[in-house]
C-alpha cells in the first residue's frame, strides 16, 4: 500500500494533472499547491504551482501527494538542510 506520508522523487515519477501535493526544492524551499501539465513548444510542460509562484518539475527535487486528514504530520524531504 502506498505511504501518503512519504517523499517522491520529482525526476523519476510525476503526479496526476491537478493533484494537490506538496513540493520540495532545495535552493528554494517546501510548499503546497498543485501539479499541472502545461504543454509548451519551448519549456518543461510540467509545473508545480502555489501562491508562491510556479516552479517546472526541473527545480523540484520531491512531492508527496496532499492529504488534509496527515497535514499536521508531515516529514521532512529527504536532503532536507534548515537555514539557520
């Protein structure tokens, strides 16, 4: 059975178009939104986005599908470094 709660390589598997998830870079940091397919003869058609803007599946390391009922307990990606 598939763990709701568990990290996703963004190079290796993408979510369903539409699907609410939380997303992970690196070099910019952690966010809930949702992934699309947006096709486009010069770019990645696949997009993360959130009110904080939108990132192509490139500058994604990780996604983990959202679940409203396991939001309070969400573990941190792998790789995952704090700035402080």
């Amino acid at each position: 059975m598939f763990d709701p709660r568990r990290w996703v390589s963004a190079r290796y598997s993408k979510p369903e178009e539409g699907q609410k998830v939380y997303y992970f870079s690196k070099n910019i940091g952690m966010f809930r939104g949702e992934f699309h397919i947006i096709e486009s003869s010069y770019a990645n058609p696949n997009k993360f986005s959130s009110n904080h803007g939108v990132l192509d599946s490139d500058d994604v390391d990780y996604w983990m599908p959202y679940d409203h009922g396991l939001k309070d307990m969400i573990p941190l990606p792998p790789d995952y470094v704090p700035n402080y």
